[in-house]
C-alpha cells in the first residue's frame, strides 16, 4: 500500500526535475523517464512522436522538449528526420556514474554528519520502516527500489543540495535500468536495509570519518558490476 507520505516522497523526486518547465512537458517526462528506466520501454524500443503525441493528448512542442531532457540523459538517441530509440546500456556511462554517485554522496554524508539534523535523521528512519514493510513482498520490488532512491534525495536535500541530487539523477539512467535486471533475494533486501540504518547512526554520531566509510561501503560497487546482467540480456547493452 502507498501511504500519502510516500506519495509525497515520489512527488517532490519529480518536481525536483520539473521547476521552472510547462507542466505538460514535465509530465510527459517524468513519465517517459519511469517507463525507460523500469524497462517497460526497453532499449532498442522505437518511439514515434506521433503516437506519444496521442497517447499523451499534447502537441508536438511540450513533447518534443520533454524528449530532448531525455537525450540530455542518455535514455534516448533522436535522428533527426528519421527515427528516435531508447538507448542502449552503456557500461563505460555505469562506471562513471558510480563514480560521481560516490563523490556527491560522500560529501552529502560529511556534511550531515558535521551537523546533524534530528528531523532529516527522523525522515531517514521514516523511509527505512517503509522500505521494511515492503520488503518481505517479493511482487514489490520496485517500490522497494524507488524508495532506495527516495532514502538518498532526503539526504541530499537534509545538506541542503537537492538539485545535486537532480544532477545525478540525471547520470544515473543506466545504473538505474540495470538495477531493475536484479532479483534480490531476501537477504539482499535485508543487507541494503541494514546499510540504511548503519548510515544514519554514524550521521548521527557526528563522527564524519564513520559516516564516510558507511556511505562510501554502501555505495561502492566492482567495475564489473553489470557483467552478468549483460549476459543474460545481451540485446539490452551496447
């Protein structure tokens, strides 16, 4: 069940992404972006302009400003006069994706830590207990992953950088896709969570050099990270 807190947490993920833009074009976007990166548009998926033009009853200019945003990142490629496709996944744009994720949220983590704030360490508590009541659902896993997201943009925003966030986000697009190629077992869920709560006592202990290795434990990953995924799903990887 989605409770109107988490309603809200997706809502202010979105319009992180959408101010200052005409709201038909964010919506196309925001909902653009959710299908690629949920791979209910896979890659290699042909979009025509005219048939999202219906679907989304807009005209031609809020749609082709929200399909340019998503050729800024990476999730489409548009030939001009010809076709425009959902992008492949490229492991070169993963690794330097993780890299700028690590940087950024290392920083973040610094910060809070130098000062940390009760109520942006009740509001990551708050995500983690609701990450807990959909973890032990194994058709939810999505929404677990969308709350995962959701657990970083309230950190980012608790140091007071949520359009760093946004920037990120906006690198993220192919991590993202092959983070929905997993299957997480049970214990897995379970790993993510406990790395949620270890992040947030060594905040709150205000001593930095633990947040820095909690935060920078929780979000590493190896160079071939994506391997295996891009052998079962060839078709999907540059």
């Amino acid at each position: 069940m989605q409770t109107p807190t988490m309603t809200l947490a997706f809502d202010m993920m979105r319009q992180e992404t959408s101010i200052g833009r005409p709201m038909a074009s964010s919506r196309i976007y925001n909902d653009l972006r959710q299908r690629i990166l949920s791979l209910d548009l896979p890659p290699g998926t042909a979009l025509t302009r005219a048939d999202l033009a219906r679907e989304y009853d807009v005209s031609q200019t809020p749609l082709r400003d929200a399909m340019q945003r998503l050729e800024q990142d990476g999730l489409i490629r548009i030939y001009p006069q010809s076709k425009t496709l959902v992008t492949r996944i490229n492991l070169d744009q993963i690794r330097e994706a993780l890299f700028l994720r690590q940087a950024l949220e290392t920083e973040v983590a610094m910060k809070l830590a130098t000062t940390p704030s009760p109520a942006t360490m009740d509001r990551l508590r708050e995500v983690i207990a609701m990450q807990r009541l959909v973890a032990a659902d194994n058709t939810k896993l999505r929404r677990f992953q969308e709350l995962d997201e959701y657990f970083h943009y309230v950190m980012f925003e608790g140091a007071g950088h949520p359009n760093l966030h946004a920037l990120l986000r906006s690198q993220t697009g192919d991590m993202d896709r092959v983070r929905r190629l997993q299957t997480h077992s049970e214990e897995r869920l379970g790993l993510i969570l406990q790395g949620h709560e270890r992040i947030v006592a060594a905040i709150e202990s205000g001593v930095v050099e633990a947040a820095i290795r909690e935060i920078r434990f929780h979000t590493h990953k190896p160079d071939d990270w994506a391997d295996e995924y891009r052998a079962l799903h060839e078709d999907y990887f540059i």
